[in-house]
C-alpha cells in the first residue's frame, strides 16, 4: 500500500491542492499554513506535491484553451451586435430616405397645385376676353382661339383632377361659332369645384 504524503494527511489538503493548482507557489501556501492553522509543511514537500500530482503545464495549456474560447466567444458576440446595429442603422435609412421622397413628392404635388390654382383661375376672365374679342371683327380673335381656351381648361382639369367625364368635345376646324359649344356654366362649376377642395 502507497503511503499517503504529508500533503495528503493533511486536514487542509482539498485548500491546499486547490491553492497550488491556481499557481500559488509552494513557499506562500507553506507559509498560510502555518499562519492561518500552525500546521508546518515544508515548501519542499508542496513542491514535490506539485511536480508528481499537479501537472501545472496541462493546466497552464487547459487555461490558455479557455481563455482563447472566450475571447473567440466574445468576438464573436461583438460581430453579431455590430451586424445588428448595421442592419438597424440601414433599415433607419431606409425610412429616412422613404420620408424625404415622400415629403419631395409631398411639396412638389403642393407647388404644382398652387401653379394650378393660379392658372385655372385666370381662365373665366381670359375665356371672358376672348369671347369679347372675338365678336369685334377688328380684333385677330377667332372663335377657334376661344374654342382653345376650353380645350386647356379642359385639359388642365382633366390632367390634374381626373374627371374624365366631364370632356368637352369641340371641333375647331368644322364649327362657324365655336364660342357657342363651349358651355361656360359647367366650366364655372369645375373651377368652383376646384376652389372649394383648395381651401
């Protein structure tokens, strides 16, 4: 039968392996022993421990492993988070870049409207005109001038609002009396329509 060692008889001997596994030198634990319990193991004999029972470079090598797992872990973890914080930031982007279109659009809708408003509003008055203007045989007005008038109101109304269904069909180039075709009441209502949604 083995005999057991002087470490190994001793009451502290879980303590002590530990503290030398931790690579606590043979001398400090030699010293805590006596100080801590007044029990006298020659650092000599921890040393001799140490060599044939705790084999410090497996121990040393299992600990450089774990540290490298870690670190790997870690860095690992540090990708994952920047990717996140990526796609975040691109999605945030994204939107910011959606809501700039959307308000450019927003505006440009608005500016073109207002540019709209001001044309469709000169046509009763510019349609008034030419309806005078073409009665005075001295004027170069013709009732084909007014006849266009209606075709861009017409259009004017038709390219922004979409009411199809209320075009105005007049043939400049076989109609005497143009002036006649063009019904001012219902051009009066689709610009008063216009006015009412403006405000």
């Amino acid at each position: 039968m083995v005999r057991k060692s002087k470490v190994e008889k001793s009451p502290h001997f879980e303590e002590i392996v530990l503290r030398l596994s931790q690579g606590e030198s043979a001398r400090s634990v030699s010293k805590w022993l006596k100080d801590s319990f007044n029990e006298e193991i020659s650092h000599a004999a921890l040393a001799r421990y140490v060599k044939n029972n705790i084999h410090m470079e497996e121990r040393v090598e299992a600990e450089l492993n774990r540290r490298a797992e870690e670190k790997k872990k870690k860095i690992q973890k540090e990708k994952e988070k920047a990717q996140k914080e990526n796609k975040i930031q691109k999605q945030a982007d994204m939107i910011e870049r959606s809501k700039e279109a959307v308000n450019n659009v927003a505006e440009t809708i608005a500016n073109n409207m207002e540019g709209v408003a001001k044309v469709a509003a000169q046509f009763p008055s510019k349609f008034q005109k030419a309806c005078a203007d073409a009665k005075n045989p001295e004027s170069n007005v013709t009732s084909k001038d007014v006849a266009r008038i209606s075709l861009d109101a017409n259009k004017l109304y038709n390219d922004y609002f979409k009411q199809d269904g209320t075009n105005f069909e007049v043939n400049i180039e076989n109609n005497t009396n143009l002036s006649h075709e063009f019904n001012e009441e219902k051009m009066r209502k689709i610009l008063d329509a216009k006015q009412k949604r403006d405000k």
